[in-house]
C-alpha cells in the first residue's frame, strides 16, 4: 500500500502525507483527569468481576472435575492450567495456583502419573509439572515463576531412536518430591529422582540433579549447598 501510494503521489506530496501520518501515529485525546480518572477505576471494577465471575463459576469448577478429590478451598487465578496426558491430580486444601501452568502425564509406560499436593502450597505463574511417575509435594511449600519439575525427558538418548519418535526409556524417568516448607526460587528446574528436603531453598535459576538435604539453601548449575539456614 505504501510503494503504491508513493508511485502515485509527487514526492513533495508523499512526505507532506508522511509527517501527517507519524504525527497522528503519536497524538491522543487530551486528558480530562476527572473523567478518566473515573474511567480508569470503572474500567478495573469491571475487569475485576469479570474476572472473578469467570474464576469462581466456570475454570474453578472445570478444573476441580479433572482432580482425583474434592478440595473445598481453592484459588485458581488467570484460567485453568493445561493438563496433558493421563495424569492423576490429587490436591489439598488452602492451595494457590496459576491457570498460567502446565501439568503433564507421562502417556506411555505401565503406571499412571501421580501429582499428589498437600495442603497450602503455591504453584507459580508458567510452571510445568511434567510427572512420569509420581510427583509429591508437601505441605506449605512454594513454587515461584517457571518451575520445570522434569520427572520425565521425554525423549530417548539414543539418536536414532529420538528420530524415529519413540519414547524416552524407563530409565530415564524418576520421582520427585518436595519435602515440608521448601521454597524452589523463579526458574528453577528439578530433575528426575530428586528429593528437596523439609525447609530448604533453592536460589533462581538453579538446575537440581541431586538430593538436596534438609535446611540449606541451595544453588547454581548444577545445584550445590550454599550454606546451612538458621531460622
């Protein structure tokens, strides 16, 4: 549109119409404080129960038909997470989740994946619980922002099984559990067959690939002890 409007207009024209349309690009109407002010805070009241209307009478309920239980005291925020494969959710009471997440089931092998979430726990914005067999979380722990719990690669070692689109092994899935109180910072990722101990944090950005004991905080890539905590 624009090489055919240039080809049609003299080029004095074409930058006249040029300097017209970069100023309308950046003009607005003028501000009446009062008025959008007032606006601004209608506009939110809205949103808001919008918002809340869908939360409590459409993803909450929806979601609460796909878990293994009942919980009576749920807050989901920002939709319903993914759910892939078959995948067995069980989860506590007083928990916190993001609709912005993924939960995932290992779709081959002989078992069915467990998620099991005890009570008041935190599940972040964009975390992914890939669970090949089971993944545990106790009570009180808390997941921050991209979370990849990886209890499966989902691909073989082999290349030239990868390429051909099997599986990964069953050697390559593990277990993962998140003991009482621990705290996994944003980004963090916690490989297969790993056990976080009861209080012990895991600084952003970390990659865990071993046990990690009780009380400590950890990081890095791969995750080491940093230093004991004293609470």
């Amino acid at each position: 549109m624009r090489a055919l409007v240039k080809a049609l207009l003299p080029p004095s024209h074409f930058a006249i119409l040029k300097n017209t349309v970069q100023r309308l690009r950046g003009s607005y109407i003028p501000c009446i404080p009062l008025f959008h002010h007032s606006l601004y805070h209608l506009h939110l009241t809205v949103k808001k129960s919008l918002h809340c209307i869908l939360q409590k009478g459409y993803f909450t309920p929806m979601f609460i038909s796909r878990l293994a239980n009942r919980p009576r005291h749920l807050q989901l925020d920002c939709g319903m997470p993914q759910i892939l494969g078959p995948l067995k959710i069980y989860l506590g009471e007083q928990c916190r989740l993001s609709g912005i997440a993924t939960y995932c089931g290992r779709s081959w092998g002989n078992r069915t994946p467990q998620l099991i979430v005890g009570n008041n726990v935190d599940i972040g914005w964009q975390n992914i619980l890939a669970v090949g067999g089971t993944i545990r979380i106790d009570d009180n722990v808390r997941l921050a922002s991209k979370v990849f719990l990886a209890g499966f690669p989902g691909h073989p070692l082999d290349p030239i099984a990868r390429a051909q689109g099997k599986p990964d092994t069953e050697q390559q899935v593990g277990d993962i559990h998140l003991c009482r109180n621990a705290w996994l910072g944003t980004g963090v990722m916690v490989m297969a067959g790993v056990t976080i101990g009861e209080g012990s944090v895991i600084a952003a950005g970390s990659v865990v690939t071993q046990d990690i004991p009780a009380g400590v905080l950890a990081g890095g890539n791969p995750a080491k002890i940093i230093k004991q905590l004293g609470y």
